[in-house]
C-alpha cells in the first residue's frame, strides 16, 4: 500500500509537472499570438493609409487630366478654325462624354471677360445648347 502511494505521489509530482509545462507552453504560444495580431494589425492600418493616398491620388490625376482636357479643348473652340474633337463632333454617341466638358467649358467661358474670345464663346454656348436639347 505504501508503495501504491509513493507510485501514487511520484505520479502526481509528474502530472503536476507537466500540466505546468503545458500552461507554460500554451501561455507562450498565446503571447506569440498577440504579438502576431498587433503585427497584422498594424500591416491592415498601413494598407488602409495607402489605399487611402492611393485614392487621393488618383483623384487629382483625374482632376489634372480633366483639367488638361478642358485647356485643349477651350483652346480648339477659341483659337482653331473648326472644332475636331470627335467628342463634339461626333454625337450622339459621344454625348454623355462630351457634355461635363462642354458645362465646364460654358462656366469658364461665363467667367472669363477676355476681347476677343467671343467666337470662340459663342461656338461653347451653341453646343452647349445642342447638348441640352438632344
């Protein structure tokens, strides 16, 4: 019987032993994951600040190509004989394209209070008219 008991503790020294190694183990394996998610976190907080300027970006190229667009194109209405563009000349598949350039153009034209550049006005204002009416 006192045999039984000293197995008995020995097994038990052990036992407790081991479940101290496991709660150890586990308690590193937990930490080693908190530190993996903070790390994932903050690559998704980063990702998400570039996507972010990345969008931002991209919007101001719009704008800059949008507003290049429209220079050329008040220029062809002001200065050129004849506008060529196929988006003012080839409707009505290009209306839906043509017409946020030709309201622009319009509202700049509106602006400006430059001699000699009435022609030019008055050809923005007639296509401007086109558009709006079909």
């Amino acid at each position: 019987l006192q045999t039984i008991r000293t197995k008995n503790e020995e097994l038990s020294t052990e036992l407790g032993g081991l479940v101290r190694k496991q709660a150890h183990q586990q308690e590193a394996a937990a930490k080693q994951f908190r530190t993996l998610e903070r790390r994932f976190g903050r690559a998704s907080e980063t990702a998400i600040q570039i996507g972010t300027r990345l969008r931002h970006l991209d919007e101001v190229r719009q704008r800059a190509s949008h507003g290049r667009a429209l220079l050329r194109y008040f220029h062809e209405f002001v200065v050129d004989q004849e506008v060529t563009s196929s988006i003012f000349t080839d409707f009505p598949r290009t209306l839906v394209e043509a017409a946020p350039y030709i309201r622009d153009l319009e509202s700049i034209a509106l602006d400006l209070n430059v001699k000699g550049i009435e022609s030019g006005v008055a050809r923005i204002e007639t296509l401007s008219g086109q558009i709006l009416n079909g």
